[in-house]
C-alpha cells in the first residue's frame, strides 16, 4: 500500500511511504548493482536516496496536525465526500461509479446519456479541479481539505 504523504499528509512532494504485507514483498522492491565503476551498489528505494529535509518536514508536518487534527481532517473529507455523491445521486442522467459503497475521499461518477467530459469542463472552469478517466468516461474528484470546505458553503 502507498501513502502519499504530501496529499492527505500535508507534508511536501517526495516523501511518499510504501508500506508492504510481509518481508519478502519488501525483498522485490531492492535494487543492487555490482558494475557501476564506485562499486557495489544496493538500494532500497527507487530513488536510490532521499533528502533528509523532506523526511524532516513530513515529521514536522504530522506531529505539528497531530493525531486528533488527522481525525478531524479525515472527519470533514469523508463527510463532504458523502454530501457530493448524495447531491450527484439526485442529479438526472448521473450516477456514481461506486455502486453502493460509501465514498471515502474519491467521488466518480459518469452518465449514459450526457457528454461526461462537457460536464467536466463546466465543472472546472467553475474552478473546481477533476480528473478525467477513461473505460468507462466518467470523472473523479479527489477530495481534499481545501475542496472539502467549500462544499460546506454551498
């Protein structure tokens, strides 16, 4: 699984975790090679390494929100992302591309008769930031804090 810390953990680009079931995944993810003319060379990471000041602004990050200001966060994105897909369930010629399930912070969402795209278009020179899938058309709203609060305005 992967956590990126610079979208749901506030913490700057570059500091992303993958976090693995057992040992033997982590094994697949090192990289080593006995070549290279400073010799044998054996990394972890796909970067090879990673600045410390990033680590350093991630901890910063999360022990600055701190585990009560995550659950609140957490709180006010789930609940603005079950406002939207309850207004795009009443909407006519839309639905959610979930099914039943409860979103959690990404809302998709399609129509069989309507021009998604067009629709998606409108949508975001209203400002609002949304991403364009494909097979079937639909578009996703990644759900943030920053677009979580104006939702609660409307």
């Amino acid at each position: 699984m992967s956590v990126d810390t610079h979208k749901y953990g506030y913490a700057s680009k570059g500091t992303s975790v993958v976090l693995y079931r057992n040992e033997d995944l982590r094994q697949a993810q090192y990289f080593s090679y006995a070549k290279w003319t400073g010799g044998f060379y054996a990394t972890p990471t796909f970067a090879g390494s990673r600045p410390g000041g990033l680590l350093a602004c991630a901890w910063s990050a999360m022990v600055s929100i701190g585990e009560r200001g995550y659950q609140t966060r957490v709180q006010t994105i789930v609940d603005a992302s079950r406002r939207m897909a309850d207004g795009i369930t009443q909407m006519k010629d839309v639905h959610l591309m979930m099914g039943n399930q409860k979103p959690t912070m990404v809302v998709a969402f399609s129509s069989d008769t309507l021009n998604i795209y067009r629709i998606g278009d409108k949508i975001q020179a209203k400002g609002w930031s949304l991403s364009s899938l494909q097979n079937p058309p639909c578009l996703h709203l990644c759900v943030t804090l920053n677009t979580a609060t104006p939702l609660w305005r409307t």
